[in-house]
C-alpha cells in the first residue's frame, strides 16, 4: 500500500515538474515542487469558495452579501456541497503527498513541551531535531484530515437531508459540519499569517518552490542538516560573524 502511494506520487511529482518549473537561486534549497504546489492552492481555492458559499448559508442575515458571488442564496446552496467535495478531493491527495513527512516523532512531543520558548523568540533557531514540518504544522494538518473526515460524513447527512437520515442525524450532523469549519478555520488564519508575515521568507516556499538556506536553518535545523550536511548552529553562527565583519568594515 505505501510502495502503490509512493509510485503514485513519484509519477504525479515528475510529470507536474515538465508543466511548471522550481525556481531555486544560489544559496536556497528546494522545499516544494510543483505537483505539491499545485495541490495546496487548488486546497486552498476550493476551501475558500466553500467557506465563503457556507457562510451565506449559515448566516444568511449576516452574511447575504456574499451570496450573489455565487449567483444568488438557492445556487449557494447547491454549489457549497460541490466546492466541498473538491476540497476534500484535493487535500485527500495532499494528504498522500505529504503523509511520510507528518508522521509524529519523540521530536515533535519535545518540541509541543518546548512552545512556550519557540513562540517567545528567546531562542532564535527552532528546536535541532526539528526536521521538515514542525509539530504546529503537523497537528494542524492531522486537524484537517480530521476535519475532512467530518464533513464529508456530516455533508453528506445535509445533503440528502432529513427524508434518508431523519431529523436528530441533521441536526447533530449541522453543529458537528459548522463546528468543524469554525475550528479550521481559526487555524488557517494562524496558518496564513505564520506562512507570510509571521516566519518571513516561508511563502516563496509555495510560490516558486524554493527557500533561503537561513530560512531552513532558523526554522527546520534537522532538515537544513539532512538536505547540505552542514550543521545548522554552525551555519547560524558562521552567518552572523560574516554580518558583524561587515558592519565592522562600513
Ligand atoms: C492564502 C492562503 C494560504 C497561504 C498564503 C498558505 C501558505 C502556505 C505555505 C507558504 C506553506 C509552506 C509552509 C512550509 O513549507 O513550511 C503552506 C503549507 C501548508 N498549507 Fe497553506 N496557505 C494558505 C491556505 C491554506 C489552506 C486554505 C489550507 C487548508 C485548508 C492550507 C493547508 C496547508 C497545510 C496542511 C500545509 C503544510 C503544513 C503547514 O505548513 O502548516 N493552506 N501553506
């Protein structure tokens, strides 16, 4: 099973590279190729379209406006279902793409006790065993195939209503469906701004595929360390003398 999984995603990797291309300059590393990439915004694009047509269907009064988006509260109706599916679609193949690199470590526990230092800034690389994802990344992505699962249960009572399931089915199926979205969707924001203005450098990453090295020094040491060979407090170190040299010179 995890040998058909890989040749499925070696193949899809090797044929999205011959239709878009990684940009990775002097002094970066590869961190996403095109396929991933290309899986994450169609994520993100269905994901949104579902979140913006459900909420013209949660809150009509609040949120009426977004409903001619979609031409209109009845076609709203019939579309979310549809975008939520492509959702699913996507990230189930996301999921695959990225499985191997999520799964949980000794590392990641220690990194969960170690937070309340990493989100202070004291310290200014992460953690040294932390490796591709660290463990914010990797329980909010097991947060998303949770979610997944929930809605694709739950949409599915909603969609075929009250006549197949009954009424009780519905309405616990609506509280669990819109609790799900409330609690993604929390995540994301935290998600959006750590990936552009809260760990500057990252969003490139999934733009055109590569990454400075400091970027992968300060935020993934292990994987710095996995992919050059070189240890990354070295490098961190050997980077700052080289920036006191020159301000010391001008
Ligand atoms: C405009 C919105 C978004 C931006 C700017 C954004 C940006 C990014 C970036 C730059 C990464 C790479 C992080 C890294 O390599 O360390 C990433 C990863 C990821 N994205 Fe997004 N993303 C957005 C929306 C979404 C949405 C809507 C979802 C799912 C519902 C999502 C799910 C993920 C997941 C699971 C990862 C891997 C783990 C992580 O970095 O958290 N993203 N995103």
């Amino acid at each position: 099973m995890g040998t058909a999984v890989e040749r499925f995603d070696d193949k899809a990797r090797e044929l999205f590279d011959g239709l878009g291309q990684n940009r990775v300059y002097e002094g970066e590393l590869l961190r996403h190729r095109v396929y991933t990439r290309f899986l994450h915004w169609m994520v993100a694009l269905w994901f949104f379209l579902a979140l913006f047509s459900g909420f013209g269907i949660y809150l009509p009064w609040l949120f009426r406006w977004f409903t001619p988006i979609f031409g209109g509260g009845a076609l709203s109706r019939s579309l979310h279902p549809w975008f939520g599916v492509a959702f699913v679609f996507f990230f189930g193949l996301q999921m695959l793409n990225w499985i191997k690199l999520m799964k949980w470590t000794q590392a990641d526990t220690n990194w969960m006790r170690n937070l309340r230092n990493v989100v202070s800034g004291e310290e200014k690389l992460e953690p040294p065993d932390t490796g591709f994802f660290n463990a914010g990344q990797k329980a909010q992505f097991w947060e998303i195939v949770g979610g997944c699962v929930v809605y694709l249960i739950t949409g599915i009572v909603l969609w075929a209503g009250a006549p197949v399931f009954g009424r009780i089915a519905v309405a616990i199926s609506y509280v669990l469906h819109d609790l799900s979205a409330l609690v993604m969707l929390g995540g994301i924001f935290i998600h959006i701004y750590l990936s552009t203005i809260g760990e500057p450098g990252t969003l490139q990453a999934m733009i055109r595929g590569g990454v400075s090295e400091a970027w992968a020094w300060t935020f993934h040491p292990a994987w710095f360390q996995q992919v050059t060979g070189r240890d990354p407090r070295k490098a961190y170190e050997d980077a700052l003398r080289r920036i006191r040299a020159g301000e010391n010179r001008s």
